[in-house]
C-alpha cells in the first residue's frame, strides 16, 4: 500500500516561538498517526534541530533544498549527508520556486536528486506547469519531461525512496487550485510516466500541492491517485493543517 503522506513547507518562514508553538499542537492532536498518516514538517534550515526536539520522533522530517554537491567549497550550501545528520528523512527537490527564482533545471534538480538518494534519504521531487503551459495544451508534457529528467538516474533499488509532488505554478500561493478531477488527471498521468520508466508505479507515493486547504483538502484526498499533499501557507496554521491531516476518507 503506498505512503499517506502529508507534509508541510514552512518556506522561508518561522521562528523559535512558531516551533514552540506550532510542532507542539501538531503532536498533542497525534495528526493522522491512527489512520495511518505520515505527518512532515519542512522547516527552514536554521530550525530543523528545534523542530526535532519539539516533534520527539511523532513527525517526520524534512529540509527545503540541498546541495547538489557532496562536499567542499561552496560556502553558504548544505549537503544531503548534513541534512541526514540532523535527523531528516525527506528533501524537497525542484520545488517550483527553486526553478523560478534560483535557476535551478531539470539537470541540477536531476544531481540533487541524486545526492539525496545517495546520502539515504527520500526524495520529494516537485513537478508543475505555469499557467502558460497549461493553456497552450502542455502541461502533460512539460511534468512528464520534470520527472524524466529530474529520476532519470535513480536505479532499481531507489525507487521506494522517491516521492512525487505535483504543483501547478498557477496554484502555489494563489488561492487558485485544481480541481480534484483535474488534479487526478495528472496524477493518473505522473503515474503512467513513472510506469514507462521501468518504476514500480503502484507503489510511489504521488502528492498534491498548491493551496491545498481544509476545505478543498477530502475532495483530493479522495481521489484514486493522489496520496496526500504538500502544504505551504496553510501548514503555517495549526487547526488548518491538522484538519488537512485528518481529511483522507475513513479506511483509505
């Protein structure tokens, strides 16, 4: 049975009392453990050992980026072995504003993927067209291309490291989202690009994301193919993001 996975990208927000507050509520509601939910937090770097100490092994882990590089001189970077170092188990790879705002491609998503795999941990590649691409007819083809290119070297045996988070650019931050037919749609088809390279498809844990938010969050979750999501804004606030936890229809 494939992962339910919920995690929250804290993005570049936080502090010490949001940790304090925030990761403490989260685990007193022990979200989503009883059906089965994996509940993870991605916090900014500088918080990641906090959020450990406040979650006390009832949350996952995980950090926003790494390096694309092992180790050496490359002042400012942080390597996948670093982020293992300090307890985490995901890494958010090609999130859509890395792509935008820092350049990154699909060859250096496909190395820092690369590095994570290496390193032990699971990869949480993000996926997702702009709102351009989806008019022009080409959003299959632009995320089957992000995920050719981006697993392009994952062998055989790193498969069941490997999450995929699909993200259209146009509902990151917007309000906007996907419907939950439309968003299955892609998912169905992620699937199927997955299949097509040899991977065990069934079993990838595929998420949704992109204002994702209690309201619309069953409606998704409900879908045959999504497994999950990966919440920005909305995992910032503790009742929100427990609902969004609790949303995945009863015995899926």
């Amino acid at each position: 049975m494939r992962r339910k996975i919920v995690a929250g990208n804290w993005k570049m927000n936080g502090s010490k009392d949001l940790v304090q507050q925030l990761v403490g509520v989260i685990c007193d509601h022990a979200v989503g453990l009883d059906s089965g939910v994996e509940v993870v937090i991605v916090p900014p770097a500088p918080y990641i050992t906090l959020v450990q100490q406040q979650a006390d092994g009832k949350l996952a882990l995980g950090i926003q980026n790494v390096s694309q590089w092992q180790s050496g001189a490359y002042t400012g970077e942080v390597s996948a072995d670093m982020a293992k170092d300090l307890g985490c188990w995901y890494v958010l790879v090609g999130h859509s504003e890395r792509r935008q705002l820092f350049g990154e491609n699909d060859e250096v998503v496909a190395r820092k993927v690369g590095q994570v795999l290496e390193s032990g941990l699971t990869a949480m590649l993000c996926v997702g067209e702009t709102l351009e691409q989806r008019e022009a007819g080409e959003a299959e083809r632009v995320v089957a291309g992000q995920i050719k290119r981006g697993l392009a070297g994952v062998s055989a045996d790193q498969w069941s490291r490997v999450v995929v988070a699909y993200e259209p650019v146009w509902a990151i931050g917007t309000g906007k989202t996907a419907t939950a037919e439309d968003a299955q749609a892609m998912h169905a088809e992620i699937r199927s690009v997955l299949e097509s390279m040899k991977a065990p498809s069934e079993e990838i844990s595929v998420l949704y994301g992109g204002s994702v938010k209690a309201d619309n969050a069953a409606a998704l979750f409900s879908e045959p193919d999504i497994d999950g999501g990966l919440i920005g804004g909305a995992s910032l606030k503790a009742d929100e993001f427990i609902s969004i936890c609790r949303a995945f229809p009863a015995g899926s």
